[in-house]
C-alpha cells in the first residue's frame, strides 16, 4: 500500500477545489456565488419590507408552475425537460401567487403574514397533487422534477449557470437603476403614497424581482431552501451597517461567500447535499454576524454598554466628588473623604474601589491618607464640566418638562451622559444661563 499517495489525495483534492482546478466545480461555485449575490441584494429590500416571507410564499407557488409546464411541453410533443420551459412556468406561478399576496392585502386589508401563509399553503398543496400526476404521464418519473424541490446543485451544467447568472443580472441592474425608489417604499411608504410615486407598482416590481430570484435559485439550493438563502445573508447584513446601500452591498457580498464556501465544502465532501451545505453556510456567517457585527453585533454591544457604563460610574464619582467639594466651599487641596462618597452614591466597596482605580488610571484623582481622594488639576476640570452638565440638564428639565425638583436627579443621571457640545450650547442658550450655574439642590452657597 503506498501511504504517501493516500495522505497525498485529500490535500490534492482540497487544491482542486479551493483553486476551481475541476470544471464541474467551477461551474458550480459560480452559479451559487452569482445566485448568492443577487439573493442577498434582493433580499435586503425584502426583508425591509417586512416580508421575508414573500421569498417563501413565492418558492412554494413556483411548484405548480413546475408540473404544468411540464405536462404542458409533453402534450406539445416534447420531453418536458427543457429548463427555460420549466423556470417560465414557475415564473409564471410564483408571480401569480405574489398576485395573489398583494391582491388579498391591498383588497381584502387581510395583513401580510395571513396572506403570505394562505398562498404558501394553497399554491403547495396545489403543486404537490399537479407534480404526482405529473411524474403519472409517460416519462415523468425520469424527468428529475423533485429536484426542484431539493435542488441539484452538485449536477449544474453550463446552461444551468448561464440561466443563473441572466436571471441574476436582470434582477440586479433592475433594482439599482430603481435603488431611490426602492429605499422609500422601504423606508416610508405613507410619505411616497402621498407625494404621488406608484407604490403598486414599485411593489409588483420588487415581488417580480423576488420571483426572478427565486425561479433562478429552484436549480441551486431547491424551493425548500431558496428562502434561506435569500433572507439570511441580508439578515447577518444589517448587523454590519445602517444604511441602505452599505446593507445591501454587505448581504450580497455575505451571499456571494455562502454560495462559494458551501459550494466547495459540498465538492469536499460528497456525501454532503450542496444546497443544505449552502444554507448551513448561510447560517453560520449570520451567526459570526449576530456575534461580532460592528453596528448590532452582541459582542460589540456588550463592549460599547460596559464602556458607557464605566463611563457613567466616573462621572458620578467625579460629580459626587464636586458637589461635596461645593458645600464646603471648596478647600485646598481638593481632597473628599471616601466615607462621603459612598454614601452619596450607595456603592458597595468592591465596586467603588474599582471606581476609583479607573479615575486613578485616567490621571483624574489620586488616593491621599487617611481615606481620601484628591482630584488633580484635570480631574478637577473634569469634574466641573460633568457637574456643569448636570445641572444644565436639571434646569432644564424643571422650566420645560415641568418635572419636580425633587425628582430631576434620577432624570438627569440617565441622560446627561450622551449630551454633546452641540445639545449642551443649546441648552445654554434655552435657559440664558452663565458660570457658575446652580443646582436645584441644596449644596454650599445656595443651601437653604
């Protein structure tokens, strides 16, 4: 036995698949990653639209569409295998049943989940009889049908990829040529409505665009599983940004990279369904997106909360540190017993020790014996500024929201932090105030 050959062949196999050295595999891995893109594009507009859905709906109508073509092309004389014959009939059904989801919302006022459900299930039901008497008619055993429904993405062949990539092409061009119009149906459909653009018919474009999709992914990942690959990627998408076109762009770039890796794990190993694979990769990318997207991810989040939230405890420390500072009228040098300070704040002492060594490493306090803190010169600035801001708010809060006095301390705590530059000359100018500006509540001078 040679062991250098069977070690060899897996790292052989492996550069043939990650290089696209196999055209078979090429083939694929093209057709997934152009359906991938043009899925995730889509998909975003549709997914703002509140009718992830609709992808859905719109798979399960395109079965019917699948058996009558076919019984159609054998009554004609033919085989019933010829594909541009058979995507037309599911383009056809599933843009009858995107008819029908629309019809029942815009005239029954039967809301989208219900309709989308309601044509899901009827417009299956209907192809899952028309596709068994289908496979009855002579031939249509062999003819491959359910492949449509699992797809086939392991046995593409050219004109399978060639279908792929014009059906995705004329989808894209389509919506970026209508991108502006799209974004305001998204975004506000009240306001388009009523400055007169055609919401109708900016929605049976988009629903025609979704059909085209999802007649191009039948042959890739099968109606069962074209929703995920159209929904997914531009669900992981919006963890990444905020705006329209960088979401966009992210989700089709998610599924370009769904398509690839799913397909070439699905080359690597054979047993694996290709169109599962695809949808699992999918899934996994929205997972690292749930995770670790910089604008919704969780792990972000987490961050950006416990640094706000650090943020807040030196505050309230440096504020704490002030206001006691401001009753005894300020003595030199500014040092505040820590005894005050937690009771000012109800801190536990674990917690406030660790308070005050991040204002110590910031270079804002320093302890000094017995018990005390000292503020150098930039804490002290620091700590005027914070309790400037404080007070700002408060006054605020008391001459235009009407809010007792006794009661705007715990207000302002929860917004002062996130006030900028701008929000803060504002207030300024709002209340005419000077320096210094007063609490309402009673601290030093202004006690009672």
């Amino acid at each position: 036995m040679n062991v250098g050959s069977d070690l060899s062949e897996p790292f052989a196999q492996l550069g043939r698949v990650l290089f696209l050295l196999d055209f078979n595999t090429r083939l694929v891995v093209t057709g997934t990653a152009l359906l991938g893109a043009a899925c995730g594009w889509i998909g975003t507009f549709l997914l703002l639209r509140k009718r992830a859905l609709l992808g859905d709906a719109l798979s399960h109508a395109t079965l019917p569409g699948i058996a009558l073509a076919f019984c159609a092309m054998l009554a004609l004389g033919g085989t019933g295998k010829w594909l541009p014959g058979l995507l037309l009939g599911a383009a056809f059904s599933g843009a009858l049943g995107c008819a029908t989801v629309l019809a029942l919302r815009r005239f029954r006022k039967i809301d989208d989940d219900t309709a989308m459900g309601i044509v899901l299930s009827v417009f299956f039901g209907a192809g899952v009889v028309l596709l068994g008497w289908a496979q009855a008619q002579p031939g249509g055993s062999a003819a491959g049908l359910e492949s449509f429904i699992y797809g086939k993405t392991a046995s593409m062949v050219r004109a399978d990829v060639i279908w792929i990539a014009a059906l995705s092409a004329i989808a894209l061009i389509v919506s970026l040529a209508l991108f502006k119009e799209f974004q305001l149906l998204c975004f506000d459909e009240a306001y388009a409505r009523a400055t007169g653009w055609p919401t109708g018919a900016l929605d049976l474009t988009l629903a025609a665009l979704v059909t085209l999709v999802t007649v191009a992914g039948l042959q890739a990942v099968g109606l069962i599983l074209v929703i995920a690959f159209l929904i997914t990627p531009a669900a992981a998408a919006r963890f990444w940004a905020r705006r329209l076109g960088p979401t966009a762009t992210i989700a089709a770039a998610l599924g370009t990279a769904s398509g690839w890796a799913g397909a070439s794990i699905s080359a690597l190993v054979p047993q694996a369904p290709a169109g599962a694979v695809i949808v699992l990769t999918a899934s996994a990318l929205f997972t690292l997106s749930l995770l670790f997207g910089t604008e919704r991810g969780l792990v972000p989040h987490w961050f950006k909360r416990s640094r706000q939230r650090h943020r807040m405890d030196l505050h309230h420390l440096l504020r704490a540190a002030y206001e006691w500072l401001d009753r005894h009228s300020f003595p030199s040098p500014p040092e505040v017993p820590c005894p005050a300070l937690l009771q000012a704040r109800s801190w536990s002492h674990s917690h406030f020790e660790r308070i005050v060594r991040r204002a110590e490493r910031a270079g804002w306090i320093f302890l000094a014996p017995p018990d005390t803190i000292r503020l150098t010169p930039e804490g002290f600035r620091e700590a005027a500024r914070v309790t400037r801001t404080h007070r700002l708010w408060e006054a605020y809060l008391i001459h235009y929201a009407e809010i007792a006095p006794s009661h705007v301390d715990r207000d302002a705590d929860a917004v002062e932090h996130v006030l900028g530059p701008e929000i803060i000359a504002e207030l300024e100018a709002a209340l005419a105030t000077g320096d210094p500006v007063t609490s309402p509540h009673p601290t030093g001078k202004n006690a009672a």
